[in-house]
C-alpha cells in the first residue's frame, strides 16, 4: 500500500469564529503537487484574513517543498485569488462550477536562491552579510544630484530645467 501523503487543516479565525479555513494534501514524495481547497465563512469576512489564509497554507513547511500547487476556491474570491498569484509563479487559473482552479508554480524558498549579484540582506536579518556589520554612511554625505534631487537655484536665477 502506497503513503498517501500528509494532510493538513488551516483555520484563521476572529474571536472564537473559522473565518477562514483550508484542507491541504501534500503527496509523499518531497517534490510533489500540493493540493489546497481554500473557503471562507459566508457574509463579511475582515479584509486580509483571505490573504492570511493563504500565506498560512503557502508557509507550510511541505508545501515550502512542493513544486506545484493545485488550489480550489471560490469563484469571484478575488483577494485569495490575488495572494496566491503573488505568492506562486506561472498561475493558470479556470472556472469549474461554483469554483476557481489554479495550477501554479511553488517558487523556491528566498534563501535557498542564489543572487547573481551575491548575497543580499535579508529582511529579517538573520543571515549575515558577506562584509559582517556594514553601518550606513552618515547623513549629509550625499550629494542631492545623487539623489535625483535638484538643488534649488540661487536667488535670481532661473531653476534648471528637469532631467529626462
């Protein structure tokens, strides 16, 4: 008999009440297609709970190592829609009854991804630069044309024209 895999139940929740909820199914072998059914309560839902749904699910440790993502949800669900085109690659999406299907690419972990450029801080900062500790030059020492800024023009001159 063949592992069919993991399965996982997501909630967001307001007070005491589901929101929000997702089943997802994850295949055995590492580099699968994960499939989410994503739904929400009926009536108002806060906005961004749809979206925190979907990172919830996208955050999950076995969809992190997925390749594909399968998700169904409601059709006309534009904010879940809308997260998990940001937070997949190649989404394809299609109606089928009631519902929305998207097939999309899962992207590979940030710090698992090379910079052609080398490394880059990472916004948690966690990972340490390349240089160690590199401080920020003191303010004042930019010039404004750096910038993009123009400095204004003496009294009695005309200002320069605006760069293109």
């Amino acid at each position: 008999m063949t592992n069919p895999g993991m399965h996982h139940h997501v909630e967001i929740k307001e007070g005491d009440d589901t929101v929000a909820a997702a089943d997802v199914t994850i295949p055995a072998e590492t580099e699968g297609t994960a499939q989410a059914s994503l739904h929400s309560s009926p009536g108002h839902v806060t906005p961004g709970r749809r979206a925190s749904l979907v990172d919830a699910v996208m955050d999950l440790p076995e969809v992190k190592e997925s390749s594909r993502l399968e998700a169904a949800l409601p059709l006309g669900d534009s904010e879940t829609l809308g997260r998990l085109r940001e937070r997949s690659e190649n989404a394809t999406t299609r109606s089928a009854g009631s519902s929305a299907l998207l097939d999309a690419d899962i992207p590979d972990p940030v710090g698992d991804i090379p910079h052609p450029v080398g490394d880059i801080p990472d916004p948690v900062g966690d990972i340490p630069h390349p240089a160690g500790d590199v401080p920020a030059p003191p303010a004042g020492d930019v010039p404004p044309a750096a910038l993009g800024e123009v400095p204004p023009a003496p009294a009695g001159e005309a200002a320069p024209p605006p760069a293109e």
